[in-house]
C-alpha cells in the first residue's frame, strides 16, 4: 500500500499533489519506510498502486545475495 505524507499539523483534510518527493511505501520485509519514484516503479505499466510493493535497499541487496550469491569483495 503507497501513501502520501506531508506534515501539515492538526489538520485533518488534505489534498496533496503526488510528486517524487512525497510518496512512500513500507518495506514488506522488514517495515522500514521507503520513498518511492511511481514512475520509475510503475512507468512500464505491469504493476499497480494495490499490487506493488518497493522493498528498501538493505532488504533488496539481500534477496539479490541469496538469488545470485554474494559479489566477491
């Protein structure tokens, strides 16, 4: 699930324009928060806003070591 976030105090009514700067995700792995480029997630038109997840950097170089083994130092 992608949100939007800004910090707006106690209000409780937003509109906010989605740009590249102000839309997030959580790491399905491991929760952490992760800013996401819709466009560069989406852009090629096989995934959706309910479908998709972004996994944060630490947690895709790990699925990419145990896929491939880990890059020799």
């Amino acid at each position: 699930m992608f949100y939007v976030k800004e910090t707006i105090g106690d209000t409780t009514e937003i509109n906010i324009e989605i740009n590249d700067e102000n839309v997030f995700c959580r790491c399905p792995v491991c929760g952490r928060e992760v800013l996401v480029d819709l466009e560069e997630v989406l852009g090629d038109g096989k995934g959706d806003l309910f479908g998709t997840s972004v996994m944060c950097e630490d947690c895709s170089r790990k699925v990419m070591e145990l896929k491939h083994g880990k890059p020799e130092a």
